[in-house]
C-alpha cells in the first residue's frame, strides 16, 4: 500500500519515430516530486509509462498499492511533453479515469493540462498544478490532510473546478532558486534494469539522464515556457559533479544526456563542473544543449571537452539570417558555424536541430538551410517543422491561420497547423530528403577520408557501403520536394521588426 502513486503521460511506444530509435530516458520530473513527497513523510510508488504498453495497465498498480493519490506528473525535462502530443493527452485521460475508478483523488501536472485545464477536469482529474510543481504538490497534499489553505484553489499553482463548474486558481507560484535544495530524484522507483536492456540492445551502450538547470532565459518566439517562464536557475557544479559520481556508482552508466534546455549558461560553470568530475573521477561521456554564441564564449569548448562532453546539439534552426532573426534567436549563421568548427577541434561531435516552415521562409531561405548542413556537415540533425505553442508569440501571430488540428499526434507528425509558404506533405518530403541528402554528404566525406589526410569518422566503412542506398533514396526525394514546391497561397510574411543579431 502507498499513499501516492506517480506516472506520466509519455508511451514511448505511441510515438512510432522515437519507439523505432529506442532511446528511453527515465521521468526525471516525475522523480523529482515522487523524491519530494516522499521527503514529506509520504509513502510513493510509480507506474512508469515509458516502456509499458498501455495506459490500461495502471489498474494493476492501482490494486496493487490502492493509493488515495493518483499523481499524473509529467516529465518536465522531456522536450516532447511541450508539444503536448495527442496520443499522450489521450493516455493521461484514461489514467485520470482509472484512477477515478478506484475512489483516487486524482492531481495532474504537465505542459498540457496547463493550456487546457477545462478538458483534464472533464476526464476526471481533481486538482492541475501550474507551473514548476514539486512544493505546489507538497502544499496540496497538505491541504488535503486538512491542513494549510482553507481551499485548493487559494494555493500557489493549483486549479480546481468548483461545484458549480468555474475554474479557481491559485496564483503562480515563483520559482525555485536554490536547486540544490531538492533531494536527488527517486530512481530507485524505476526498472533501471529494463532502460539498460533497451538501450545496450539496440544501442550498445547504456545511458541515463541528468538535469542541472531549470528555465531558459532566452527570447525564441516559438519557444514555449509553460512551467518555469523566462527565468534560468542552475545547481551548483559540485552538486551535479556528486550526482555524476553516485551514478557511476551506483548504476555505471556509459553515457550520460544533461536534459537542460541550455546546458552551462552561467559565466565560468563548465570550467568549474569540469574541475570537479575530474577531482571526483566521475568523468563520464555525456550530450547536452547548448547555443552557437555560448560556445564560442571563452574556454567553454575545451571546459565541455575536459567535462567528457561528447556530443552538443546546437539550436541551429536555419541558414537564413532572415528567419533567425524573425525567430528572435539571438545568433548568427556565422557563429553556427564558428561553433562547429571550434567543437570539432575538441573533438566534440555536432548535432543541429533544424526548423522549417517558419514565417517567411521561402525557396532561398530553405536553400540556404540546406547549404549551411551541407558545409558545416554536423554528425547528427533532427528536423521539425514551425509549431505553434500555446502562450508563445509565434502562436499569437499565426492563431488566426490554424485550423482544428492544434497539436501533433506523434513527433514524426510535421503537420503545418498553420497557413505555411507549403503544404504539409511538401515539408514531410523536404525533412526525408535532408536526412537523406545528410546521410549521403557523410558518406562522401568518409569515403574521402580513406584517400586524404581528413580524420576517418566512425563507422566509415558502413557509411561508404551505404553511399549508393542513399544517393538513390536522396535523389528520389529530391525530385519529390521539386514536385511539391508550390507555394499553397501568396507569402505572408508576418515578420516582427527585429535588431540583427551581432557577431561576437
């Protein structure tokens, strides 16, 4: 029996393109509260949905703990939460409802039910909490205890629909500073050794992920920040270089992904962490996110290199210094490519997430997009298309454009929710044709390595082998995207009036 049983909403398998590349990540979020609540003297136990089949298979866990609480607490650090899928949204309603079944007060907590309240309270959840989450839990359970507030919805972060249907909230509740105050989130609570299995079966290795800031202080106007807002907060590098040393020990890792939106903002915090893993021996190779502009900030590559850092995707998005500033991205094409310059000579391998289908892009822009992947040949892209995100300015500026169709069902979608230059399929071709193009561009290069001073990549001989696969593939599409460029009505621009980024 436990007080409390934790889940989340995220099925990796309803998500085709992520279940096809297997790289489940356990519900940091989630830990992070079941590790609060169970700090306040509560009893928890978990329904970890990553890797299970359906959401009916909650019922089990609700026989078998017979919880008062269902807590549906969605993995803030998980990125594809935000696009609040609608396969995901569809699981978390029958959860709420199995919950409801068996006499749970149910509390959800995510990116979703943030921007659609009425439709959680329909399907059976009691309380939403807003906003970041873990003390706004702790006060609610309180409350339900019968002490603190007087009513739900005088609580910082809580929203309850009262009996005559209008909906009470609490109001939001700052954020918290001091990270290192929260306990070190509950993984025992989680099938490590099933992660492992997925992982080294498909991967080869295991990896495990991390979390060391909250927030984005940055001013992207597609960028949607439902829980902490525009605020950065960071723990301290000892503090993360101690969590990297009880993984190690504890779980022995081959790799770990730092989950932060931005990893490393903070003016000298690599240099510090790096002196404080190694001190420690916790070295272990890790990714992270991170901007063109702050990697070329000071000793911050060869800092990242020193940590173990193997990999950093950079928030490239687009080769047209046009749509980048329309974006309010804050960087420059140049320094994009500066940065992958200045990783490669660390050797830091390269990632660029890519986004087309912005306001005003058009052939030339996608052109130069094209050409900026083509030279600067990252190791690795993921491509999406503009999506439109619920208190973003980017969503007030096209709303009057979307249709019904308002979130994606799975993130392989690119559905266009908006009056875009092209058409849905255009931009799907367009994304096929780029990894394809990519792949052949590699292989290329690996096949030019064999017969210059170039370094050999890995994996060179696989991707030699496969240059014909992809040259076909990458020519099949192309000719798929020249068929499909028609603009599906006159541009229009809708481009806000913005300093060019500067160089630095």
């Amino acid at each position: 029996m436990s007080d409390i049983l934790f889940t989340h909403s995220y099925f990796l398998r309803f998500d085709p393109k992520e279940y096809r590349a297997m790289m489940p990540y356990q519900p940091l979020g989630t830990l992070y509260a079941a590790a609060v609540a169970r700090e306040a003297g509560y009893s928890v136990a978990l329904f970890d949905s990553m890797l299970m089949e359906s959401p009916e298979q909650i019922a089990e866990h609700l026989v078998r703990h017979t919880p008062r609480f269902l807590v549906i607490y969605d993995d803030d650090f998980n990125y594809l939460t935000k696009m609040c899928l609608t396969r995901m949204r569809e699981a978390a309603f029958r959860m709420a409802r199995l919950g409801k079944k068996h006499g749970c007060t149910v509390i959800v907590h995510s990116s979703d039910a943030t921007d659609h309240q009425e439709k959680y309270f329909e399907h059976g959840a009691d309380y939403i909490m807003f906003g970041e989450a873990e003390q706004t839990l702790r006060e609610l359970l309180e409350h339900l205890h019968g002490n603190g507030a007087a009513h739900a919805g005088e609580i910082p972060g809580v929203a309850v629909r009262d009996a005559d249907g209008s909906v009470r909230r609490g109001p939001r509740r700052a954020v918290l500073r001091e990270l290192d105050s929260l306990p070190m989130p509950a993984r025992d609570l989680v099938d490590v050794a099933a992660y492992r299995s997925e992982w080294r079966r498909r991967h080869g290795y295991f990896s495990i992920n991390v979390a060391t800031t909250r927030g984005c202080p940055y001013r992207c106007n597609w960028c949607a920040k439902p829980i902490y807002g525009r605020v950065y907060n960071s723990r301290s590098p000892r503090c993360v270089a101690e969590e990297f040393k009880s993984l190690k020990e504890q779980y022995n890792p081959d790799h770990i992904w730092i989950c932060d939106d931005i990893f490393g903002l903070k003016p000298g915090w690599v240099e510090e962490f790096s002196r404080h893993v190694a001190e420690l021996d916790a070295v272990i190779p890790f990714k992270c996110l991170s901007r063109a502009d702050l990697i070329l900030r000071g000793d911050t590559a060869a800092a990242l290199s020193r940590a173990g850092c193997a990999t950093v995707w950079i928030g490239a998005e687009s080769g047209a210094q046009k749509v980048l500033d329309a974006m309010e991205k804050g960087t420059t094409v140049g320094q994009i490519h500066r940065a992958t310059a200045k990783l490669r000579a660390y050797a830091i391998r390269v990632g660029f997430f890519l986004q087309f289908g912005y306001p005003g892009e058009g052939d030339r822009e996608i052109d130069a997009t094209l050409e900026m992947v083509r030279r600067a040949l990252p190791e690795e892209i993921g491509i999406s298309v503009s999506y439109p995100l619920p208190g973003t300015k980017f969503y007030e500026r096209v709303i009057g454009e979307m249709g019904e169709k308002r979130n994606w069902s799975e993130s392989a979608d690119l559905a266009m929710m908006f009056h875009g230059t092209y058409s849905t399929e255009f931009y799907r071709a367009l994304a096929r044709y780029v990894h394809q193009e990519h792949r052949r561009q590699q292989g290329l290069r690996a096949m030019r390595s064999f017969f210059t001073n170039l370094p050999v990549p890995p994996n060179a001989s696989r991707r030699v082998l496969l240059l014909p696969y992809h040259t076909v593939r990458a020519a099949f599409h192309s000719f798929m995207v020249r068929r499909l460029r028609r603009p599906v009505a006159p541009v229009r621009i809708m481009l806000p009036v913005v300093q060019p980024a500067g160089e630095t």
